[in-house]
C-alpha cells in the first residue's frame, strides 16, 4: 500500500504520549520513507515549529499515515493541523478500542469508522495451523490434529491475537495428539475457572504459564519497558544476563544463550519482532499491548516489578526490579529500598544532580543501573558503593567522566558508555576482572562522512588483566606508540567483538598477530589512522575463522589473502581501500556472504560479476567507485540480492541490462546519477526502463554534503519530472 503513496508513516501513540515526540517521530518516518535525511534540527524543534515543517513537507505530496493505538478521545484535536488536505488523495488511518475516540474525529474531519469484525471460523483456523507449523519442515497440519485446532480456535472467539498466542504454546509440543488433547482440556479449565479475565487475557495468561522457569523471569523482566517501546534485543539478553537469568551452556557465551531464550519467545508468539536488519539479524523486538498489561498485572502480584509513573503515590517499595518513566524531576526515594536489584529510566527530562546515587548507596542487592537517554552530565564517587553491580549504561548521556571508585565494582559484566561524552577511561577500570562488554565511541551527526567520524576511547596500560571481555568497541590508537598495547591486546582471548580506530601503517603487523591469538573473534572493525594510510593486512596467516563481520576502513591496494578462507563470513565492508586489481570478484566464492558494501574501495574501471558467484548475498553497494566505466552483471550471479545501491559513478557508461533478471531485486538506489542517464529509465519512453521495471522501488538520491545530506525522488514521483524538466 506504502508505493501508491509519495511518504508514509505508521505512529504506535500508546495511553502515554507526548504530542512533539509524535511530531518529531512522524517526520523522521516521512523523510525517511522517501531516504532523505530529516532537517537538522528536528529534535530540538518544539510542538509550533514541528506543524509548520509537517505542513510545508506533505504541502505537494500525496502521503498516508498509520496512528496506531489511540486512547484519548482528543488526540486528534492535537495532531491534525500538521497534516494538511492538500487534495493529493492522502490517507490517515487511525485504530482504537474506544468508539468515543472514533467519534471524537468526527468533529472536524471527514471520518469513516470500520469495526473490526472477529476472525471467521475458517480463517482462524488456517491462521492458527499457519503459525503453529511455521518452523515445520513441511508446514503442514496432520490431519489427526485438524479437529483439535476446530476446537481451540472457537475457545479464541475469532480474536487473532488470542489465535496467535495458542498456536505459538502449540508449536512447543510437536505433533503429539495427546498433548494437543491435554492443552485444550486445560486451557478450557483455566477459563472456567478464571470468569473475571476477558478471554483473550486468560489465554495469554495460559500460555505464560506454559513458560518453562528458567523464561518465565525472562519473559517478566520485559514488562520492565514502557508500552510500545522497540526494545534492543542486544540491551535486553545483557540485562537477563546481569540478573542471573540466563544460565551458562557448554560451548556458548552467555549472550548466545539468551539469544536462544529470546527466539524461543517469539516462537511462541509472546514477543513480537519489529526490526530485521540487513542479513536477517532480530534488532529489536516489543510486546504487543495486551501481553504487556498480562506481564504488568503478572509482575505486581509477584511483587517483581515496580512502574515508577508521573502519579507517585501508587509506588511500594517491596518489587526487585523498578521501572522510571517519570517525566517531571520530583523523583520519590524510590531506591532507598535493600530489595531493590534493578533500575532502569525512560523518558527523563530533568534529573536532580547526583540524586541517584545518594539513594541508591543503600542497595546493597542492586545489580542494574539503566541511564540510556537520560539528561544525566555526573556520576559521584558514591557509585563505588554498588559492590554489587554487573550491569552499568550511561549511553546517550552527557556524562563526561567517570569516578576512580568505579575500580571497586568487581562484579561488574557491562560497561556501556556508547554516545556518551567519555573519552578516557580511569586506569582503575583496569581491576574489573569480570567485565565482558565495553563500548565507548561518540559519533558527531554533523560532521561530514569521514574515516575519523567516530571518536573512541583511550585504555591505560595493563587492560589486558580484563581477560573476560567480549566485545570491545572501540578504541582510538592514535595516543599510542610501541608494541605494549598489542601484547596487552593479545591477552584478551576471549573477545567476539573489536573494534581498533586510528590505526598507523607501522603498527599493523602487531596487531595482526594479536587478532591470530583471539580464536573466538565475530566482529572485526579496522579504521586507519587517515584515508591514505595504508593497511598492509597480508601478514596474518591463520585468521579467526568465526568471523562473520569484517570492516576495514583505509587503504588497502589489494585484499589479503586470507579474507577468502573466511567461510562463515556474513558480512563485509569496504572503505576507501581503493583496491585497483580483479581481487572483489574472487570474494564472489564466500559461501555465507550476505551484505557487501564498498565506499571508495575500487578503483578499476570494470568490476565484474561472475556466474554462480555471491549466491546467497542479499544487499550489495557499490558507491562513490569514481573510476568505474563498466559493470558486468553475469546471468546466474546476484539471484537473491534485494538492495542494490550504485554510485556516484560519473563514468559508467550504461546499466547492465542483466539487472532484468535480478528477479528478487526490491530496491535499486542511485546515488548523484547523471540527468541523462536517469530520463533513459522514466516509464514513458525511456530507453532503458525495460531493464528495471520489474523492481518494485527505484529511488535517485542527489547529494549535497558528501554521504550525509541528500534529496530523495523516486521513479514515478512527479517531483522527479519536474526535476527532470
């Protein structure tokens, strides 16, 4: 539906929301939907200048909106000045469960109000044989079990989400009749016995209690998170992990322990999945709204966990794990509590200076200190205190050191200061023996695409005593000289995740013998020094052969070697390598590759695609290659790629004509492509439109500052003609 319209936007509002921040995150989605950057200042914008730049944006486009979830019956009395009828036949699409809010509408618009029927029996049923046997090999319901699926689905009244949750408990149980048979006597028990609930929460209900122990405080800890808020699947498993969740298998670190415990939820249908990246990885993920109030009205029964609101007098003292979604600074003394193991804060404005810490010097027990987002500038000495803490984030904070004292959290497992303003890490830091995650960059949204666009973080001698590190992201050479710090580096064999910045030609070889020490590295990121500083890669010979991301950042001339032995890499990236020879097309042979991305990395005038090469690569960029005059496109290789990106190549002389038979091609993006060569693929009349009409979005993106702001026009918009003419 989105194509037939030039933006679009889908807005989860919730009972609690801000009207700015619908503004502000209606705009992002609408700039976004057409690639374009949104305006700079856009997150400092107040509620009068957000309506102004909405109205001056949708004023010549036809756009539709999703407002999903609405309470307030006079919500729409605040939003609806900044989405003009400009009679290019837009949309706005709004869901409720309140007729009064639909009515409400009413008064000032045009409404038409469809009620959602429930499911009909058949669909429901096909719905929960769908969901049930989705990881099946054959996806196929046997026919001993159709009778059953009959009868759960008329216990679900036609609700989907009540389907859903059945057919999610049903997937655990394989194709054994009789545990089918003793579910339905169960859950049919379980709602006679339970009058009060609506139907579709006694089912909910059922299946968290199907849960088995070791999910069921997993499953809890997520009710921790507002209402509609896209949880990052990395800060959640860190967070099970630092409560003593998640428990240690043979083989695997804890984190991908968790992983599994967080797949096993969604496939049960308890968690929905909200973003995918690239290459299929589970971003981030969130609980629908009924899930939430059954976890919600589950956690304060079993006093576990404890919603700090704006209204303070409902607060007790007794759950274990509290929830700070305050919006005003009149903060109650909520930690003084010796129960206490966890806080996290959401939605801060103001923040008391050192208030936390003066509080929370009591809790003994606490293990969990969330700050991600929050006005926070300070943290005291006190917070050495905290004997007891494993997890501490202060990302996207303004905080700008970090106390001495911090050397006493012995315990502590993440450090995560990712987006905030520490550069220099206490040589104290140094004694956290247990410390498996540390991440310290600042990146600049201003700056203009750059090697040096991160800053990250400077370690003192003697790091390599934290040999339980995992992941460690990123550190900034540039202050360093000598072999000490690689021999340091070396020692941390377990790492999964580096990332090294500032990298000098000299010291290269060092580092490539401490990378051959650590057999169990993921992640590599190398980033020179300067764009002309070479990496001379070619010395390790025996590379961690777990990788499966790679990105190197500088000049290499030609590819190592040793990158074709990397089997399970999935992903890979190129910056300003400026590879002259006919070394990118043997990368063709990677068996797993699934994104390929390359900024100034080649120089040749002729990249050439082979067949049966990159089989299983799903996202390929070619930008910014300046020197490139041909691309070669063979029939058979490219089938599965969705993303294709090209330019700017002022050279090229034409488009591919194979790119017809990339017949899973979704989106092709062209980056400052020439005039001329853009008329050639207009559906009337142009010359070349036959190779890329088969591609469902054909975006052009026009540069104005070097890979950050950009115009967007897409095949088809009239704005494009009009740039055209």
């Amino acid at each position: 539906m989105a194509g037939h319209f030039d933006c679009h936007a889908w807005i989860t509002v919730s009972q609690s929301y801000r009207v700015e921040v619908l503004l502000r995150t209606m705009m992002k989605q609408m700039y976004e939907s057409r690639k374009q950057s949104p305006p700079v200042r856009v997150d400092a914008m107040d509620g009068v200048e957000l309506i102004s730049i909405c109205r001056d944006y949708l004023y010549d486009k036809s756009y539709i909106v999703v407002f999903d979830d609405v309470w307030k019956e006079d919500f729409w009395r605040h939003i609806e000045h900044a989405l003009l009828d400009n009679n290019k036949g837009s949309r706005i699409l709004m869901t409720t469960r309140s007729m009064n809010t639909a009515e409400f509408c009413k008064k000032s618009s045009l409404v038409h109000v469809h009620n959602l029927e429930p499911l009909p029996l058949e669909q429901a049923q096909e719905l929960l044989r769908r969901t049930a046997f989705q990881y099946d090999e054959d996806k196929q319901c046997p026919e001993e079990l159709n009778g059953l699926t009959f009868e759960l689905v008329k216990i679900c009244e036609g609700l989907p989400l009540a389907v859903v949750a059945i057919a999610g408990l049903l997937a655990t149980k394989g194709k054994d009749v009789g545990q089918w048979k003793r579910l339905l006597d169960s859950l049919s028990a379980e709602l006679d016995s339970s009058p009060h609930l609506s139907y579709v929460k006694q089912i909910l209900s059922f299946s968290y209690y199907d849960l088995p122990y070791h999910l069921k405080g997993c499953f809890l800890f997520m009710g921790m998170f507002p209402e509609d808020y896209p949880i990052s699947c990395k800060r959640l498993i860190r967070l099970w992990i630092a409560e003593g969740f998640v428990k240690g298998k043979h083989n695997m670190t804890l984190e991908e322990v968790a992983m599994t415990y967080l797949s096993e939820l969604i496939n049960r249908s308890l968690v929905q999945v909200s973003v995918i990246d690239s290459i299929g990885n589970v971003r981030n993920c969130q609980l629908h709204d009924l899930m939430r109030e059954v976890v919600v009205s589950k956690s304060k029964e079993l006093s576990f966990i404890q919603t700090c609101p704006e209204n303070l007098s409902n607060y007790y003292r007794v759950a274990r794990h509290l929830s700070i979604c305050n919006k005003s600074n009149n903060f109650p003394m909520v930690v003084g509590n010796y129960q206490t193991h966890s806080a996290i804060f959401f939605d801060i404005e103001e923040l008391p200076k050192s208030f936390c810490f003066l509080q929370f010097t009591k809790s003994k027990l606490l293990k969990e200190l969330d700050f991600e987002g929050a006005p926070l500038t300070y943290i005291p000495e006190e917070l050495g205190n905290l004997f007891n803490l494993k997890y501490l984030s202060i990302r996207d904070t303004k905080v700008k050191k970090l106390p001495r004292s911090i050397g006493k959290l012995h315990k502590l497992q993440t450090l995560d200061l990712k987006r905030s303003f520490v550069s220099e890490l206490p040589v104290e830091i140094n004694m956290l023996f247990n410390l498996q995650y540390l991440v310290a960059y600042y990146k600049d949204k201003q700056s203009i695409y750059s090697i040096n666009t991160r800053r990250g973080m400077k370690l003192y001698s003697n790091f390599g005593s934290l040999e339980s590190l995992e992941k460690l992201y990123e550190v900034d050479l540039e202050a360093y000289s000598g072999g000490n710090f690689f021999r340091e580096l070396a020692r941390l064999k377990r790492l999964r995740k580096l990332c090294i910045t500032k990298l000098k030609s000299e010291s290269v070889n060092a580092l490539c013998d401490a990378i051959q020490q650590m057999i169990h590295l993921q992640s590599l990121r190398i980033s020179s020094i300067k764009e002309e500083e070479l990496l001379h890669l070619h010395k390790m010979s025996s590379p961690p052969v777990f990788l499966r991301c790679l990105r190197l950042r500088g000049r290499l001339m030609k590819l190592p070697g040793w990158i074709y032995e990397l089997r399970n890499l999935t992903k890979l990236t190129l910056e300003w390598s400026r590879i002259s020879d006919d070394s990118l097309q043997i990368l063709g042979v990677l068996p797993n590759l699934l994104f390929f991305w390359i900024f100034e990395g080649y120089s040749g005038a002729q990249l050439h695609f082979h067949k049966n090469h990159f089989k299983k690569l799903k996202d390929l960029r070619l930008c910014w290659l300046n020197d490139l005059k041909r691309l070669i496109i063979d029939e058979g290789s490219l089938t599965l790629v969705e993303h294709l990106e090209l330019g700017p190549s002022p050279q090229l002389e034409e488009l591919p004509a194979t790119i017809s038979h990339l017949k899973c091609l979704k989106t092709l993006s062209f980056n400052n492509m020439p005039m001329e060569s853009v008329r050639k693929l207009l559906p009337d009349g142009g010359s070349d439109h036959w190779k890329v009409r088969h591609i469902p979005n054909i975006y052009f993106l026009y540069f104005t500052v070097k890979g950050t702001q950009h115009e967007t026009y897409k095949l088809g918009d009239s704005r494009l003609l009009e740039l055209l003419s």
